[in-house]
C-alpha cells in the first residue's frame, strides 16, 4: 500500500485545481471541520498561485444548521464530503433550502435519486442547479453521449438512437474515499433500494421504454459482447453509475425548454461497458464484479476484512503516481434513421492523469460555469451536459 496521504484527497484536488485555473480575482473558501488542516490547504494553494485571491477560511460541521449558514454566505457550494448516503444530506438540503447552487462528486447513484425525490421542488422553486455525480462519476460519459447526439444531429438531421461507451482503457487505484463509498452504501440502503435506482430511466423525469437492442442469450450469462467499431466489450464498474445520469440528462433535455433543440430523440438508449482482453477475461471480469458486489452486500465480516486492508477516507495514491495514471473512452452512436443507416458517430476521449484530478477539474469548471455564464436553466437537479458547452471548456488539462 502506498503512504498515507494527508491531502483531504479529491478536496484537496479541487482546491489545487481552483488555484492554479480559474481566474486569479475569483472569490472562494474552503471549508470543513478542522482549521488547522484548512490552513494547510490555503498554504498549499497560496505556493501554487500566489498572486491569486487566496481562499477563505470556514470551519463548520456535518449538521443541518451550520451547513445552512455556511451555504447562506455563497453562490455556489462544492462539496467532496464522503459517503454521500452517510454524510452528504446535510450539504444538498442546505443549498436547497439556502438557494444555493450544488455540485457533488459522488457515484451513489441510491442517493442521488433520493435527493432528487427530496429536494427537487424545493431547487426548481429557488431557481438554483444542483449537480450530482458531477466527477468521473459521471461527467465524462454525459458529454460524451451528448457530443455524439450532437454529431448525429449536424451530420445526418437526424435523432440518435443507440449510443454505447467504453472504457477502453484504465490506470488507476482507487482512494479511500471511493472504497468507504461502496462499503457505506450497502451498508446504508437495501440491496431492493440500490436495485430500484438501477432500473431503466429511474432518475428521469421523462419515462423511455425504448432500452436499446435485446443482448444475445450468451451476452446475458456471460456479460460478454462485441460492438461494431468497439471491439469485444464486457460488464463494467462505471456502467450502474453512469448509465442512470445519461438517461436523466436525456429525459431533462426532453422537458427543459430551453434544452430541447439539442434532445437526442425518442428512441435513445445508453449502456456502457468495459473493453474486453478476451473472451475469458470478459467473464472473469463480469462475475467477479458480481460475485464480489453480492459478498460485500450480503456478508459484514468480508466488509470488515476490506476495511482493514484498503485506503482509509482521506488517503490515496501520491501525486507522482496519480500523475501517471490515465484514463481512455470510446463510443460509438447510431442515428435513428429509417431505413438504417451504415454511418455512426464515433468519439475518443482521453485523460493523461488520475479521474481524480479529472473530478477536481469537472467540479471547479462547473461551479465556475454556473457562476459566470447564462446557463437559461429554470432550476432544479440537472447533470453536467445540461449545462451547456461552457461546461468543458476547462483551461488548461
């Protein structure tokens, strides 16, 4: 295992990342519950960029009164505080009660939807955005669904239909955070709960019985398939995250009026899935995924035994090493077209650095976003597409 890390991790990210991109007169604080750690922060972020608005100091609580008045003194609120099914209501329900803009890095997506059920209303009335899942989880698979839809539309005018993504390469390890994530979560909801989140099209607000092409009996047992212009494909991690964000952002761009010129049709499905080794890799990997998700679930003693084994919240892989990490997505869209069509829209995306620092950056460029540019939006708990192209026009990386 690698040394402790002191470094608060994807906050700590987020803070570096403001420091060195965003404009030198922006006005910010970083928050939390121990000031002298707070105060390492700013030190770390004044060395990046000293001649930048360093950050304020705010030492403040995990409860529903402090976190209201820290989200009363702002515009805009990040928060990188994890589990998110333990710890992170108190933050969402303070920005929505506060009129406060939201934005979240978490991947539970069993409580994404059960904020949106809570405090939907509540942001549509206040006429502020909050945004979940606003990370590796799930930002990269939102744009890139979009980008296709968007090809789609200015090459053929046409819909899109099919829209599947791959990740098609990945280094990384996971933090602490992330670990504790998956083991709170079970820990917290049902596996009937998490399931009900997981079902076609649950977070939109628009129902879409199209799913997409049936898989082949062998691709059900096995988890394996092949994808024209994908190649051989298997189950993937992201997918039970990000699928349910992209089909929210298809059903928001469905009813939001100032979206809907850039809908991406009635018959769209998405699914998302991991490049395959082999054949044999592809199953191993898809059981396992099972097999290991049903333990963790069902078995408190094989939770106990990964605890004491992993990265603790707050700890993950050095600097030098998240440096050399990457990540590579592929994905390919079909246009609704009859009769078909032989043209797809086909899309690469690649990141030369840890999803960490990429959620770090997706976070701080949309707070900035929503802060600086006409966004047209009526409120409510939207995704990072619904945001418009300003979202990724991050400087620099």
């Amino acid at each position: 295992m690698a040394p402790k890390q002191n470094n608060r991790y994807t906050g700590f990210m987020t803070a570096e990342h403001i420091a060195k991109r965003l404009p030198t007169d922006l006005k910010w604080a970083v928050a939390g519950r121990s000031e002298d750690k707070l105060k390492r922060v700013v030190s770390e972020c004044q060395k990046l960029n000293p001649d930048r608005v360093q950050p304020e100091i705010e030492v403040c609580n995990l409860n529903d009164q402090e976190l209201l008045a820290l989200a009363k003194k702002t515009s805009a609120m990040i928060c990188t505080v994890g589990p998110f099914a333990q710890f992170g209501e108190h933050a969402f329900k303070a920005c929505a009660e506060a009129g406060t803009h939201y934005i979240d890095c978490t991947g539970e997506v069993v409580w994404t939807l059960s904020m949106i059920q809570k405090y939907e209303a509540l942001a549509k009335k206040a006429g502020i955005v909050m945004i979940p899942q606003c990370g590796f989880d799930s930002a990269p698979s939102d744009l890139l669904a979009w980008s296709m839809a968007q090809l789609v539309r200015s090459k053929l005018s046409a819909p899109v239909s099919d829209v599947v993504v791959s990740i098609h390469d990945l280094k990384t390890k996971p933090s602490g955070g992330t670990l504790a994530t998956i083991l709170g979560l079970v820990e917290t909801y049902s596996l009937k709960e998490i399931g009900a989140s997981k079902v076609p099209y649950a977070l939109s607000p628009v129902p879409n019985s199209y799913h997409g092409p049936q898989p082949s009996l062998f691709s059900k047992l096995t988890g394996v398939r092949t994808v024209p212009h994908l190649g051989l494909l298997c189950t993937s991690v992201t997918a039970a995250t990000d699928e349910p964000i992209v089909q929210r952002t298809w059903g928001l761009l469905q009813q939001e009026r100032s979206r809907q010129k850039e809908s991406y049709g009635p018959r769209f499905s998405y699914h998302e899935y991991a490049r395959a080794r082999s054949t044999l890799s592809g199953i191993v990997t898809h059981y396992g995924l099972v097999i290991g998700m049903t333990m963790l679930a069902l078995f408190a003693p094989v939770r106990n035994l990964m605890r004491r084994n992993i990265f603790q919240p707050g700890e993950g892989v050095s600097k030098e090493d998240a440096a050399k990490e990457y990540i590579v997505m592929r994905g390919t869209a079909v246009p609704d077209v009859q009769p078909k069509s032989d043209k797809v829209a086909m899309i690469e995306a690649k990141y030369p650095a840890s999803p960490y620092l990429l959620t770090a950056a997706c976070l701080a460029q949309a707070a900035y976003s929503i802060l600086k540019d006409d966004q047209q939006l009526e409120g409510g708990c939207v995704h990072t597409r619904v945001l418009g192209p300003t979202v990724h026009r991050s400087p620099g990386r």
